[in-house]
C-alpha cells in the first residue's frame, strides 16, 4: 500500500496578520490532535510541506514558541515524531513552472495542488473558520496542448480537528490501496472505468488511460458527471465520450458503487 501523505495546507497559516500565542495554541492543538488521529490509523502517516518549522502570522510564531513546558511535551514529541517530507525539494515551497495550480478563493495554494495531484489531503490550521469545511471547493488549472488554460472544480479533503479525521476516515485507511482492490466498470479503445471496494464519499468512478491502468488520470462524480480532480492529464475529446458514455449510465454506476462500497464485485457496464 503506498504511503499516505498528507500536505501542509500553506494558505492557512496567513503571514500577514498578527496573532497571538492564545489565538493560535487552540488551533494548533487541533491541528495536532487530528494528525495524531490520522496515524492512529493509517502508522505510515507522512506531513508535506515543514510543519515543525511552520510560522504563525507576521509574530512568526512557532510551535516550539507556543508549545512550551511540561503541559505539552507529548504533543511536541509527537510533532518531532512525525514523518515530514518535502514534495518540493530543499528549500521553499515553489510552484511548479508548467502553468499548473489550484487556486482557493483567488489565492494559490502548493499544499493544494501536491493533494490534488496525489489525491490526498490537506492538513489546515482553522486560524479562521474558512479552514473548518470538510472539503475545500477550489479550482485546478493547467495548459492544455494549445497552451489554453483549462479549469476543473475539484474539493479537496481537509483535516484540521478531530471531526475531519472521522469523515475521511475511508480515505485514510484505504489511501495507496492497489488494483487488486477494486474492480473495472467498463473498458474500451481509450480509457479504463474502475471503481474501488469500500472507497470513500462522494460516488464517483476513476478513469484510467489503457495503456497504464494503475494511474487515475481523473475521476468523476457520478450524480453530476463532473471531473472531481486530476493526476494526470485527460484530454477534452476524452472527458467528452467519459461523459456521453456515463450520462445514462447514472443508476447502474450507483449499484456498481453500491456493490463496491459492500466489497461486492460490480457488473461491468457495456
């Protein structure tokens, strides 16, 4: 099963405003307290993006300045404990140079775009409630071979407290699965429609090139056909037979969904 990583959502922790010690120790306690529940149940827990070296505000506070005496050293053992990766590298968080981004209320975000391409999650701090939801609506964007710039509405998992933790409970145990987990729907000339035993909300299904089915190239929500993320990309020609060919599709793919989410092999659809 491959690792599950999760990414420092880097726009949650806004580096222009002032915040004190007693504005961010709740929410970094939360924050803490959700990843140490993400590890509990999937041991393999990896955090993107520098979290112990993470600054609060214009104060720049971190958690070594607010994690002080007795009353939180489990926590900050914890935090030294944890697996922390740099997708990006040495050095600072930097966007890619190929025109790809995910943008979250005309902000981008890095830790956005790294759980959209791996189909993660992020890891918030709810300095303010924007970072409370259960999923963040964002936009994913990048150069088609025209040089066009082409959008796709994506929500992204977001783990900030506890109650996060609970509802993306399926995505953390089930992360990395393989192939032999899941079952394909249909399959033709272009693409290869699997869905996953016991994968997490919403209904969709994921599409595959034929050439190299353990890659999703997209995946699709089944009650509105729209494309949920990328990891790959889809051309338009092919987003368009995906959805002519799900539009009447819609009831078998939720008894397909059905069946999978009982660990029940599907019926392949014609």
């Amino acid at each position: 099963m491959k690792t599950l990583t999760i990414f420092l959502n880097d726009l949650s922790i806004p580096a222009d405003e002032e915040f004190s010690v007693q504005e961010i120790l709740p929410c970094a306690l939360a924050t803490l307290r959700a990843a140490r529940a993400t590890k509990k149940l999937r041991p393999d827990l990896a955090v993107a993006g520098g979290l112990t070296t993470v600054q609060f505000g214009s104060g720049y506070h971190t958690f070594a300045s607010i994690l002080r005496g007795a009353d939180y050293r489990e926590e900050w053992q914890f935090l030294k404990s944890l697996e922390q990766t740099s997708p990006w590298g040495e050095g600072e968080m930097v966007p890619p140079d190929n025109g790809e981004e995910v943008r979250f209320q005309d902000r981008v975000g890095i830790g956005l775009l790294q759980a959209v391409r791996n189909q993660s999650a992020v890891l918030s701090f709810a300095l303010n409630i924007t970072w409370e939801v259960l999923f963040l609506a964002a936009k994913h964007s990048r150069l088609d071979d025209s040089a066009n710039v082409v959008p796709v509405d994506v929500e992204i998992p977001n783990i900030a407290k506890l109650e996060h933790v609970t509802a993306h409970e399926d995505l953390i145990r089930n992360y990395g699965h393989d192939l032999s987990s899941s079952s394909v729907i249909f399959a033709c000339q272009d693409f290869v429609i699997r869905m996953y035993f016991n994968d997490h909300p919403l209904p969709h299904f994921h599409v595959m090139s034929q050439e190299d089915s353990s890659q999703t190239l997209a995946r699709f929500s089944i009650q509105t056909l729209d494309q949920m993320e990328q990891s790959g990309w889809l051309r338009p020609a092919i987003r368009k037979r995906i959805i002519e060919w799900a539009s009447p599709q819609k009831a078998a793919l939720m008894n397909c969904w059905d069946d999978c989410r009982r660990h029940r092999h599907p019926a392949r659809l014609d």
